[in-house]
C-alpha cells in the first residue's frame, strides 16, 4: 500500500469504520462531500470496510483493516495478510486485527469452520498433520485424530490471543 494512503486518516473506535478522514482528506471534486475532516471513512460489504483514495492522480482502494493495521504498526510485512481475531469482517478495532503469514491464515481458516485435515488409512486407522509441521499421528477414530489436530493447532493459536477450543 502506498504509505502515504494512511496519512489521510485517523483513528477513531466511535467510527463504525474504526476511521475518519482527517483535514488532509478534504478537496474538491466528485465525492469530495463524503472527505470533509472528521466524518466516517469508508464503505461496508459483505468482505468488510472499503476505502478508496486518489494520491496524485492514482486512485487506490484499500481496506480499512489495512489502514488500521498501518496506523498502529506501519507496515504488512510481503506476503502476510491482516485478518480479523473474531471473524467478524466489519470489525476494525486494533485489538481485534491480526496480521499472519499465509500458513497462519489457512489454519485460522481451518479452525473458524471446525475442520481439521484427517484421512483414513487402508487399516481402518485415522491420521493427520497440519502443515509447517507435518504428520502428527495416527489413531483409532476419527475423533481422536481430529483432537490430535486441535491440540496442535492450539500451539499456533493460543501465542495469537484465540482460543483454540471456543
């Protein structure tokens, strides 16, 4: 993101985007009305808050947990993907972001719909593994094998403030 994208912005929790446009938002031209300091920045849809800013000329869109994260931290490092605690995509406060790599999003992924990654082997017997880690064991039942998963999964998930078990 081009980091000059959040100097048009402040924080705000009464915001229900979690930002307003600040003073250096203001301007004319089309939509100009909606960037008058201190109002409500952004819009809200099914995947969360949008933000759209043109700088020079270049028009750049944006989320507002993007933003939000920026303010707080100055930087998404490459490749890493700021995701919300709860789940809840309309919900920018800072203590309900987090920014993970993409091995990390794809267990939260796994863990917000309560699946867990557990085969059958031709013995009857259940295995499963979760990646960086690899094979975690095999077992008897399915249940088992999915707790086996759980436990692991809750050494990624507790060091992030989740709750593995909710």
């Amino acid at each position: 993101m081009n980091h000059h994208i959040t100097s048009f912005f402040d924080y705000d929790e009464t915001s229900p985007s979690c930002l307003r446009w600040n003073d250096s938002a203001t301007g004319e031209g089309k939509g100009s009305a909606e960037r008058k300091g201190g109002t409500v920045a952004g819009s809200l849809n099914h995947i969360g808050w949008h933000l759209q800013v043109t700088v020079d000329g270049v028009r750049e869109r944006t989320s507002a947990s993007r933003v939000v994260w920026e303010l707080h931290n100055r930087t998404i490092p490459p490749k890493h993907y700021v995701v919300f605690k709860n789940g809840d995509v309309s919900d920018c406060r800072i203590s309900n972001l987090l920014c993970v790599d993409h091995s990390t999003l794809q267990h939260l992924k796994m863990w917000r719909t309560g699946k867990s990654y557990v085969k059958q082997a031709p013995s009857g017997r259940f295995w499963t593994m979760l990646r960086p880690h690899g094979y975690i064991g095999m077992y008897g039942t399915h249940e088992e094998a999915h707790d086996a998963y759980r436990h692991v999964l809750s050494t990624i998930l507790e060091p992030l403030g989740l709750d593995p078990y909710p």
